[in-house]
C-alpha cells in the first residue's frame, strides 16, 4: 500500500432537513485497504458510502476520490458543484454493489454486466462482451451468462452485480451490505467473491454486519455511532481489545 489516500474524508457533514446524519467524518483509505464500516442501524455507514460517490451531496466538508474532489470544482475562489455528465465521469472510477441487486430484469447476466461500458464508456460491444464473459466466470457464473435475474438464486445476482461493478474497471469499490438480503446459505458465495477481490489488490469500502468477514478480510475496522467515528484501528484491536464503551456494547450484541 502506499501512503497517498484514494479516498480522504475531511470534516463531512451530512443532514436530513434537521437531522445530522454524519457529524464531521474523517477518514483516508490508502490504495489496496480493505476498510470495512460497523455500527448500528442509523449510525451514518450507508450515508457515507454514498456520500463517497455523490449519490449523497454532502453538507460540509470536502471528499477526495484519487485526489479529486467529489461532486464538485474550485472556481473563481468558490466552491461549485459539477455538472451531472461530470459527476458521472467521476462515478465512472468508482464501484458500487448495493443491498438489493438493482439488476435489470429484462437484460441477461451477459447483458447486465456489458451494457454500462458500452454506454458510458463508448466501448465496443463485442469487447465489452469478452470482458463481461471473463468477469462472470471470475465470480463462478461462467455457466449463468444467458440467465436473467428471475432465473438466479440471490446469491447469483449478487455475484452478477459485483460482475457488473468491476466492467467499469473502478479504483475502488463500495459495498453496503452486500449479503442483507441474502438467505444465510447463499452469503458465504458472495464473501468468498469478496476476499477474491481483497486478495487481488482491490480497495474495498464495506458496510458489514458480517463480523467474521470483517475480521478476517479488513485490513481496517472503523466503528460509527450517530454519525461519527467512535473507533478505527486493526480488526484485532477493535474487535478484541475496544477502547470505546460503546463499541465494546455493539460487539457483545451482535457476538
């Protein structure tokens, strides 16, 4: 890993009408990290996540992606937001695998993963085919490329939106909680996709309940309650030695 963030987070806030939802984030992923965002329900993980991408606008603060600010431009000494087909250039670089799986139904796996690089990066078809055909049978679906969604189990479509994610060929990928609507049975085949990745180098951003991957996995814990970060460090530390109170209660809950 080298020192220079890909993502920095400085002072960022976030509301809903008078709800502060984030409080003031600060956090650097370097290249290669696998950070992985724990709390409960409401704490602010899944907000940030979007924030990082500018799904979410953020109220203050500033957010980096590869040295670039998020959503917005310096101009004329002020700070403005981008124009959308800027915005979805920035998108462009980064990954995001949702909860719910967001395939489109009337499309093919093949279809699925191939149709955003055609159409955003003005890739030829049968080159975005080749690749989406190699990156199903990276995630073990070689054999589903001309299923639809309604054809596969939940654990099939997740793997094809992971699929999906890696066509744009991303710096980073984001993840909130890719296994929460999952049966039990089938969140095993989407974790295994997950270390893949970690192991290849991929910088991961993950919203997790998932304890055992996050300890396992992460190179980073960071812990948030109502919306700020209550404790960051090496998954031995946060899970095994919790400096916070708070933190210590959340993990003797969901143990």
């Amino acid at each position: 890993m080298t020192t220079e963030p890909l993502v920095r987070a400085e002072r960022v806030w976030k509301r809903f009408g008078d709800h502060h939802v984030l409080r003031g984030i600060d956090l650097d992923v370097r290249p290669g990290e696998v950070v992985c965002l724990l709390g409960p329900s409401g704490s602010g993980k899944t907000t940030f996540l979007r924030c990082i991408n500018h799904l979410e606008k953020i109220d203050a603060g500033r957010l980096y992606v590869s040295g670039e600010l998020m959503g917005y431009r310096r101009r004329n000494g002020r700070v403005e937001e981008l124009p959308e087909r800027d915005v979805a250039r920035q998108r462009a670089g980064v990954g995001m695998v949702f909860q719910q799986f967001n395939l489109f139904s009337h499309m093919t796996a093949l279809q699925n993963v191939t149709e955003a690089p055609v159409r955003v990066q003005r890739r030829a078809r049968p080159d975005a085919e080749k690749q989406a055909r190699e990156l199903l049978a990276r995630v073990g679906l070689a054999d589903k490329a001309g299923h639809y969604p309604a054809e596969l189990s939940g654990g099939q479509q997740q793997r094809v939106a992971i699929a999906r994610a890696m066509a744009m060929r991303p710096r980073l990928l984001l993840f909130d909680e890719p296994t929460s609507a999952l049966d039990p049975e089938l969140v095993g085949e989407v974790l295994d996709v997950m270390r893949d990745l970690a192991r290849d180098g991929m910088t991961m951003v993950v919203v997790t309940h998932e304890m055992g991957f996050a300890r396992e996995v992460a190179d980073r814990v960071v812990f948030m309650d109502q919306g700020v970060i209550v404790e960051s460090g090496a998954p031995a530390e946060v899970f095994d030695e919790p400096r916070s109170p708070r933190t210590r209660a959340f993990l003797a809950n969901v143990r």
